[in-house]
C-alpha cells in the first residue's frame, strides 16, 4: 500500500532484466548490499562489518534517533519483489515495527511512497519464500541471508518492480517498540539482478546453490504467497564482482618492522575471496635508546646526577675530548655505533638493543672531562677584572693513575665602560588649556639630564581639556512679511513672525526674548460709505492697540503705528476678534511662542521652568520647580594626538539642556599619529611609518656594528656608549684572549735514543692558539711569535730499559717533565727536540 502524494515517474522498459530473470529462474534471490552504497542520517553508533545485510550473525546498526532516514544506491538494473527488516534474528532482532520506502530515480524524478505491513496480523499460519506453509518458527535463509517471516515488517513490491542503475532507495523507519530508538536494523531485499560483463580481471562465481526452503511446487493463492512470481526450483547466484583494490596504507612503524593492509569491496554477486590483505614492511632500523634501567642493570648503581655515561669517538684523539662525544641517559642512538664508558664496559647498538660488552681485567688512568666556557669578567664595566674556568676528572679504575694537571684555570679579563644612567627632569606643569570650551589641549615636557643611547623616554605630553561644548546665545532671524489681511473691510488683522535660528541657542545658550509673532489690525475702513456695522465705531486712529485681541499691550506683542489710519473699532469695552467680531477681552485666544492658547488654558514652560495662563486675552506666567531635560550633545572633533607615534586621540559627547544639571561624558579613542615626518625620541631620530609602527636610526656615526667590524690581530673593540651626557659612543679596545691549555694524553710506553719507559707513562701536551703576527720593517719584517708552551713543569724520575749496540739491556733511570700549565709565550723549542 502506497501513501503520499507525489506522482510515480514511468521508468523505461526494462524487459531484458525481466526475461534474464525469468529465463534463468533468477527472482527472489537476496540481494548484497555493499557497505559502501548505503548512508543513514543520523549515522550508526557503529558500523559492523557486515554491513546492513540480514545475516545470521550481523548484529545490525543501532541509530541514536527513533526515525533514522537509511539510502541504498542500486549499481544495476534491478527487479524488485520484497523489501523488509527481520524481526526475529537470533543476534540483536530488530525493534522496527513499521518504515516507509521511496525511490529516486537517476532522471531526478521518484516514486510513490510505499509502506510497509506484517503479514502475521491477521494471519495463523507463516509461509517461507517458496510459498509453502510452514509448520515451524524456524527462519529460513538463502546464501547466508536471513529470509523474512510473517512478523517481520516488509512491503511487497509485486508484480515485479523494475528500476534502472543508480537508482536511489529511500528507507525511512516510521514505527519502533516502545518509541525508542532504532536498534539491530538489517534491511533485506529480494528480487533479480542481471550481471554485467566483468573484464577479464574480475573473479566470477558461477556456483548454484539449492536451497531448502525452495521448491519447484509453490502456492498461487493471491494473498497467502509471500512472493507472486514463480518461484524456482535452481537458482543461479549473481556473478561475483570486486572492486579495485585500494593502495597498501601506510606502515604501522616507522622503523623496524610492520604490516600494511589493503582492502577491497563486493559489488555484485556472492564472493568467496578475501576482501582485505595484509603484508610485512620493514623500515629502518630502530635507535637505541640509553635507558637509566641500562645503566642499573649494567653497573648496579644508579646513573651519575648529570646523567653523563659514556661518550663517542668523533676525532682522531682517544677518549672524551668533546662535548659533542657525549651521551646522556635518554640519548637515540644509531645502529653499529659504540659508546665508551669509564666502567671498563662498552656498548654497542645492534638489532635496536643496547649490547654491553665487559673488561673484566680494565685498567684506566684517571682522565680529565672537556674545559667548561669561561665564566663572566668578575668586573661587570669599567675596570680589569678576573675570569675562570674548570673541569672534572674521572677517577681512575683498577690500577690506573691519577690525573696530573689543575682543574681550575684564570685569566685577565677587561669589561666595557659602563653605561650611565638615564636621568630626566620631573615633568613641568601642563600649560593653560588652548580653548575656554570645545575642546583643547594641554602640554607639559622635560629634559634629560644625563642622556645615553639607553634614552628614550619621550619628552613631550599632550592631554585633552575642556571637552565641554561651548555655548550659543540665540539671535532672532528678520521679520517676515506681513500676512493678508482677514478681512477686506470693517477690520480684520494680520500678522508677521520670526524664528530664532541666527544662530539657533546651543549647549545651554540663551534663548531669544521676545515674541515670534506679531498681529495688528487691518482694513479697518467701513465697508459702506463712513458708517461702521455690527456694533463697530468710526476711530481716527484704528491701527492703535488694544483695538483687536492680538493687539492687546498686556502681551508685548504690540507697537503703536507710525500712522494712524481712519477706520472701524469695537465700542463698549470690547475688542475685535481674529474674525472680525467685537467680543470681551475675557473670551479673547492667546499666543505663546508660536502656540495658541484659549481662554483659562494653563501650559508649563519646561524650558524657562514656569507655568503660563491665558486670562483675559493676555499670558501671565510663575515660576515652578524645574524639570530636568538632558540629551548628549554631537560627537566633538578628535582632539590632539598624545604622541608623534603609536600615540591615541579622543573625541567626547556631554550631557546638555536647558535645566541640564548632570555631569557626564562619553569618550570615543582612536590610535593616531601626527604628521610630521621625523621627531626625536632620545637618541635617536624616529620616523612614524603607521599609526602603530615607528622607525627610529641612531644619530651616531659609531654604532656597535662599527667597533664589531675593525680587524685587529692583537684586540678586538667593543661599543662603549658616552658617559659625557651626549648620545655618541665610542669603540674600546679589548685584547683578544689567547686559548691555550693542558691536555692530557693517553698512557703510553716513551722512547728517548735507544731507551724505552718500563711501564707506561702519562703525558700532557700545551695545546691552543697564541696570537703570532710580523710587521714590515727597515731590512726584514719583525716577527712577533708566540707559541702555547709549558708555563710550570714537575720532574719525577722514570725506570727506562736501555738496549746497546752489542745487544746487552740496562736499566736506569732518567728524569722526566710532567705539565702542569701552559701559557702563550715566546716561542722556543719545537716538537721533536730533546
């Protein structure tokens, strides 16, 4: 049964899937659905491996919502008879009672919806695929596929749904038990597929398989068969159809040895070949690692605290000459290579494991460690002052002799001059501000006193002041022209106005005085002859005031006229009206500021903080309590930059009004710069290359980029900046240190003639390098050499055996001179002499 309302798309015919299906009696089969053709939404918590195929042992996807939306695309053509989700699984059935199916056709159009029904409503009896009736409650399956039974939701598709590849099949669960989420849902479909051509490459199966719930007799009966084709007896699986293999992924190492894994999917067919390979990779081989474990196991004890444990042979000389031979515990070792150790033991790296090889019959002689650097000069600046270094000594193993030789050194040393402080001066007052009001500025300086390179304070401070607007008084504009008359006879008036806007009051101004309207009379002639009507008199001055409502003095919006004019007034203590009428002063309107005001009507002038009352025709006003009436005033100008660079500039908005009695500001701030092109920032002329990035060059033609560049064999210049209060330096010159030190050597047996040490001998050598240079000269340059030579010496006598020309040996002894300490001086002797 279809629900919905959209309108099935005629598909084209696709009668040769259907002859293939049933000419090789193909209908029905279960169809695999590769995990690669279908998406949900939401996604599975998991997905299993086999995917959402019905199989007897996949647990099936569980979704974390109750209406999971489930596509699955169609790679072939396909003739559909029955879709449904199995109910009753032995692993994790599914909790579906009902779900809904569409589809989406590659042409863009789509199907009706099609819902889904248990045939077990309703029913006793449950019949297999092959339309037999059952007697049991086992569920039948074909090639691994669980078939569906009565209580399994499904929608039949019959008489034999055919649609084109790539079409699209929409799975929307519509109904679980308990309104919960979705769990263990596989989707099984039935129907037929016709295989396509594989290339030569791609492994076909071609195996045929009998199952036991099929059977060449089959029921007919309309609503009793699960199926309403014919159902066969032999069907022939879909031929099998891989898809590429991917590439091998990455090794799982990244040395010594690994696997990588490919993978591969079914697209079409029953497969019985591996899906996913897995081969061996072998990387590099792994670093040792010198471990503390190593080292405890090794020797028993716990590694020195400096984790120093042996060293490298990286020179031509024998044993730890350099600090870059060293090894540390942790320290990544390649394969093959040997470290050396003063516990007569050696490792070495093979396979990726450390190997300790031990002496047990070892004896060493005590061996210096590497001279440390140089310490710091012990005077800081401006004087001579002392620096040292020192080393260590491995103590000597087994028999072994001591080291000879100090393990502290010193020389001279000469610090730079010192650097003076900066001194300023306190900053002076701010100066007055430049503007009463709207917004000036304020400056104060200082000056350095004592003035390095190290000077670069800035010397000059600008500060906003009196951000406040400043005041406007108002001034009236020009009268307008008068009005037209409100009557052509008998009397009428008119009026003129004027605004206050030349200037217009600002930021608490006063306001302007007086009336912006003034009336008189008009037209006061009688209308017939010299006779006036409607209770009006003949006056020879009827422009006068107090004759009209609008010209009554009590308003000061009246001047007598410079010309009297013959005319109609009202008699008897009465005025005339804007309309002509006479009528008692008492009902006479009044203006105020513009607004008319009738009789009695009382208005409060927030502005002048009073109440106003139209009495008599005249406006009497008293004072009140003052409402308060306050707005911000427009952004003001930004005001000055605080410096030449990187410096910040404001703007400001203040509370005003007429009985405004608030103090408040708003204050806006902007990063800025001033325009000019260079200023002076200590010792040094700056340029400002933005509004945050300056770029500033020394005034002096010696810089310590100078003094590092002079060549001199003997010394070497530093910068040294002026302690005179100007910003120049100067270069110092230092003599350059001459490096010259004992090393000792190995023990070893000495030759002297024809005579030879019993038992082998330490020796030292003075070795470094001393400044040696020639000048040019009258007859032959001057040679100045000097040589790292002994500078004390001890003398021990040594047991030589002596062997002479007729072959007889003596034994004597001979004395011979240790090093002590070595030193530059002139040079004598030579290696090779006696």
């Amino acid at each position: 049964m279809s629900t919905g309302t959209t309108t099935t798309t005629g598909l084209p015919p696709t009668t040769t899937t259907m002859n293939y299906c049933i000419e090789e009696k193909g209908m029905n089969q279960p169809l695999y659905i590769p995990r690669s053709k279908v998406s949900s939404n939401p996604p599975p918590e998991r997905i299993t491996s086999d995917g959402i195929n019905p199989t007897p042992t996949t647990p099936g996807f569980n979704y974390p919502s109750t209406n999971p939306v489930i596509n699955i695309t169609l790679e072939q053509p396909v003739t559909l008879t029955l879709i449904y989700l199995p109910v009753d699984r032995s692993i994790n059935p599914t909790n579906v009672n009902e779900f809904v199916v569409q589809f989406f056709y590659p042409n863009g159009t789509n199907s009706t919806i099609f819902t889904s029904k248990i045939p077990s409503k309703g029913k006793k009896t449950t019949r297999t695929p092959s339309g037999i009736l059952s007697q049991t409650t086992t569920i039948p399956s074909i090639d691994g596929i669980v078939l569906p039974s009565d209580m399994s939701p499904q929608v039949d598709l019959s008489p034999n749904f055919q649609v084109p590849q790539q079409t699209t099949i929409k799975i929307t669960i519509t109904s679980t038990k308990n309104i919960s989420k979705a769990r263990g849902v596989a989707i099984g479909i039935l129907g037929c597929i016709v295989p396509t051509t594989p290339s030569s490459s791609t492994p076909i199966s071609t195996t045929r398989f009998t199952s036991s719930s099929m059977s060449s007799e089959s029921s007919t009966a309309p609503g009793t068969s699960m199926f309403t084709t014919v159902t066969p007896v032999l069907a022939t699986a879909v031929q099998c159809i891989y898809s590429d293999w991917t590439d091998w992924t990455s090794c799982t190492v990244t040395c010594g040895v690994g696997k990588q894994e490919r993978a591969r999917n079914i697209i079409a067919g029953s497969c019985s070949g591996p899906i996913l390979e897995t081969r061996i990779c072998q990387m590099e081989p792994c670093p040792c690692i010198f471990t503390a474990d190593i080292y405890i196991s090794t020797f028993q004890k716990l590694p020195p605290a400096d984790s120093f444990v042996g060293w490298i042979e990286k020179d031509d000389q024998m044993g730890y000459t350099n600090l870059t031979e060293a090894v540390h515990i942790g320290d990544h070792l390649d394969n093959n290579t040997i470290i050396h150790s003063y516990n007569c033991n050696e490792f070495i790296c093979k396979d990726s494991s450390l190997v300790s090889v031990p002496d047990t019959s070892c004896n060493k002689d005590c061996q210096f460690e590497p001279w440390s650097n140089w310490t710091s000069c012990s005077v800081t600046c401006g004087g001579d002052g002392i620096q040292t270094r020192s080393r260590g000594k491995i103590a000597a193993v087994g028999n072994g002799n001591d080291c000879v030789g100090p393990e502290t050194e010193s020389q001279p040393c000469t610090s730079p001059p010192c650097v003076g402080a900066c001194v300023i001066t306190d900053w002076t007052d701010f100066t007055p501000c430049s503007k009463s009001c709207g917004l000036g500025s304020q400056t104060r300086t200082r000056n350095f006193i004592s003035q390095q390179p190290n000077c670069t304070d800035s010397l000059i401070e600008v500060r906003d002041c009196n951000i406040g607007c400043c005041p406007v008084n108002g001034s009236w504009s020009p009268w307008s022209q008068w009005s037209n008359c409100t009557a052509a006879c008998n009397g009428g008036e008119q009026r003129r106005t004027r605004q206050c806007n030349q200037p217009t009051p600002e930021c608490n101004g006063t306001p302007c005085k007086g009336s912006s309207t003034q009336f008189e009379s008009c037209n006061t002639q009688p209308c017939t002859g010299d006779t006036c009507s409607d209770g009006k008199v003949l006056s020879n001055c009827s422009t006068s005031c107090d004759t009209s409502c609008a010209t009554l003095t009590c308003n000061g919006q009246c001047s007598e006229p410079e010309l009297c004019v013959k005319g109609c007034v009202c008699a008897n203590g009465t005025v005339m009206d804007a309309n002509g009428n006479c009528v008692r002063p008492s009902t006479c309107q009044c203006t105020y500021d513009g607004q008319i005001l009738l009789p009695g009507q009382t208005i409060n002038v927030v502005d002048k903080c009073q109440e106003c009352t139209c009495q008599n025709g005249c406006v009497t006003c008293k004072p009140v309590s003052c409402v308060e009436k306050c707005t911000y005033s427009d952004w003001s100008p930004f005001g000055e930059c605080s410096a030449p660079c990187n410096g910040t500039q404001s703007r400001y908005q203040t509370l005003q009004g007429p009985n405004c009695y608030r103090n408040d500001t708003k204050t806006e701030t902007r990063p800025c710069s001033t325009a000019i092109t260079s200023y002076q920032k200590g010792c040094l002329t700056c340029t400002c290359l933005n509004t945050t990035e300056e770029q500033c060059v020394s005034n002096c033609a010696i810089t310590n980029e100078t003094c590092s560049q002079i060549e001199d064999p003997l010394f070497t210049y530093t910068y040294a900046p002026s302690t005179n209060g100007s910003c120049c330096g100067s270069c110092v010159k230092v003599l350059k240190p001459e490096i010259c030190s004992v090393q000792q050597l190995p023990a070893d047996f000495v030759t002297i003639d024809n005579c030879t040490s019993t038992e082998k001998i330490y020796q030292q050598q003075c070795l470094g390098g001393c400044i040696s240079y020639s000048m040019s000269g009258f007859n032959s340059p001057k040679n100045n050499c000097r040589c790292c030579s002994p500078a004390t010496t001890s003398t021990k006598q040594v047991e030589v055996k002596c062997t002479h020309s007729n072959g007889d040996t003596t034994i004597i002894l001979k004395p011979y001179e240790n090093i002590l300490t070595c030193s530059c001086s002139a040079c004598e002797n030579t290696i090779g002499g006696d």
